[in-house]
C-alpha cells in the first residue's frame, strides 16, 4: 500500500492532526488542575442534592460514555483520512481486532457495568458535558486512526510479538479492570441489602455507602480499577502504533529546562498541528490522557479513603500504582 495514494490530503488531515494537537494539550493541562479541585461525582458529589444542577448518575453515565463508541464507529466506517472510504474489514485483519477490542471496553463501560451498579450518586452536570466533549474527540480520533492507510500497513506488518503481546496485556487490564469495579460494586450491593445508604431520620437520601474495598490489588493500591484501566490501554497502544517517545539524549536537567520555559509554550502554541509530536498516535494520547486525568483522582481519592477511615484504612497502601505511588 502505498500511502500518498490513499490519504486523504486536505481537510480530513488538518482537522485530524489540529484535533490530535489539541486534545493531548488540552489534557496535559487539566490533569495538574484536577489536583486541585474534584469532578463533582461519585464521592466528590456536591452535597446539595436538591441542585437543579445535578443530575443522575447512571443515565448520566451511560449517555457520556455510549458517546465514544458511536463517533468511532462513524469514523471507522467512513474512514475520513482515506481518498475512499475501503470496505469493512474482516475480523481477521489485525485493524479489526484493535476495533472490537475497543468496542467491547465501551460495551462494559458504557452499559453493562452502570447497568449491574446497584445506585450510582448523582453528577454534575459539568461531568457528563466535559465527558462527552472528550469522548466525541477520542472517539474519533481513534477510528480515524485505525481506518487510516497508516494503520491499515503498519499494524500487519508490524512484529507479531508486539502486536500478541499488546493484545494480552489488553485483555489482562479489562479483566482486572472489570474484576476490581465487581468488588465495589459488592460492597454497593451489600450495603443496600441491608437498607444503608437510602434515607435518614427525617427522609432524605443519606448518600451512598462506602467501605475499606478488599482483595485483588487492593492489598496494594486504592484505585487497582484505575491501573487495570492503564495496563488495558498500554497493551491497545502497543499492538496498534510504535511508540512515540524516542528519549535518547533526555535528561532530567534539560527536561525541566524545557518545563520551564517561556519559548516552549509559546513554540507548543503555535506548531501547526501536522508538525505537533508527529509520532504521537491517538491510541498513545488516550493512554497519556487516562493517567494526566486520572491520576489526580486517585490521589484526591487516596487521601479521602484516609480521612474517612483514619487508622482503619492500610497504611501500606499506595494511591494507583503498587509499590510506587
């Protein structure tokens, strides 16, 4: 295949590699910000829930997330950085694969997880709104991704060794993901067997009920769910582009002298986008966008598990990643 017969030079492109630019930019940024302030759901949820501002959060949920498949269905489909849009793909080719892979994470992610929640705490609404905005740019971005001629030659030809074993590493993060979100969703069920979490004295919602979670990685970090996830997009980014990052030369110095220069952000600022981390794929950015975002929320969430529970919560657990942080 040979690529400048098939990409789609003009608009398609531009808009693809402005939005790539962009997205990773824009992520980059709110991730510090999040250590600041917390998303407004889950235990974070403002208290006032009689807000006309909050919203419920299963349906809320669901409408956020079902966002992502749908936009890189459409993109897969009319595949917008080729001249013409090639006939689907049989589940054989490799492109495929990384396709239903990727349907199957928002499948559980989208419906069957928020659909097997017991009760979910309302949600902002700035949630599901910043949620949708993301998944819209996500998802297609990846399925303009895995359409692309790029793609379409890299991934076969690419080694098989890397492509099994992102494929494996794949599937060892979403079962570990699915895994780790059972055992909340147990201590959900639990709770509201016995009637916690549903009102109090004088008829209110009383909020959702919240335990120390045990088993699996929880012996060894508070959010395994969240580092399943990254592992999950990890094995994703490996069998479907080569990593960007080529950190020959890199040293800590002349990476904080970049951090720390006026000219680095005025040159990030005006970089066209085709020319903005040229090697940086969408499957890369949404795993570097998982952990500048998600991050921050362990951490917070980290530090509310120890203020809640106190001397009862294990001390020797770290925040998302074992051992380290």
């Amino acid at each position: 295949m040979d690529p400048t017969k098939t990409f789609a030079f003009g608009p398609a492109l531009y808009y693809y590699n402005e939005a790539r630019k962009w997205f990773t930019l824009f992520n980059t940024i709110t991730g510090p910000v999040l250590l600041v302030i917390n998303a407004p759901f889950g235990r974070f949820t403002p208290k006032n829930q009689d807000s006309i501002f909050l919203l419920d959060g299963r349906k809320s949920w669901i409408a956020m997330e079902l966002v992502s498949p749908l936009m890189f269905l459409y993109t897969f489909i009319t595949s917008p950085l080729t001249v013409k849009a090639p006939p689907l793909p049989s589940l054989t080719e490799p492109h495929a694969v990384l396709a239903l892979c990727y349907l199957i994470h928002y499948a559980n992610r989208a419906l069957l997880s928020p659909l097997r929640t017991p009760s979910r705490s309302k949600t902002h609404i700035i949630v599901p709104l910043w949620g949708m905005f993301f998944n819209t740019i996500n998802g297609s971005l990846m399925g303009s991704y895995l359409s692309s001629p790029y793609a379409r030659k890299y991934i076969p030809e690419a080694p098989r060794s890397m492509f099994y074993l992102g494929l494996a590493l794949w599937f060892v993060g979403l079962l570990g993901n699915i895994y780790h979100d059972e055992i909340l969703l147990d201590i959900r069920r639990k709770a509201n067997s016995k009637g916690k979490g549903k009102a109090d004295a004088n008829g209110k919602p009383a909020g959702e009920h919240y335990a120390i979670p045990q088993g699996g990685l929880y012996s060894l970090i508070s959010y395994p769910n969240y580092f399943c996830e990254w592992i999950e997009w990890l094995g994703f980014a490996l069998a479907a582009s080569p990593v960007p990052f080529h950190l020959a030369g890199l040293t800590f110095s002349s990476l904080t002298s970049a951090l720390l220069s006026r000219q680095t952000y005025i040159d990030l600022w005006n970089i066209p986008g085709h020319m903005f981390a040229p090697t940086l794929s969408p499957p890369w950015i949404f795993l570097l966008s998982e952990v500048v975002l998600m991050l921050p929320r362990a951490y917070k969430g980290h530090q509310w598990y120890h203020e809640k529970f106190g001397d009862a919560y294990p001390k020797q657990r770290k925040a998302a990643i074992p051992f380290l942080f």
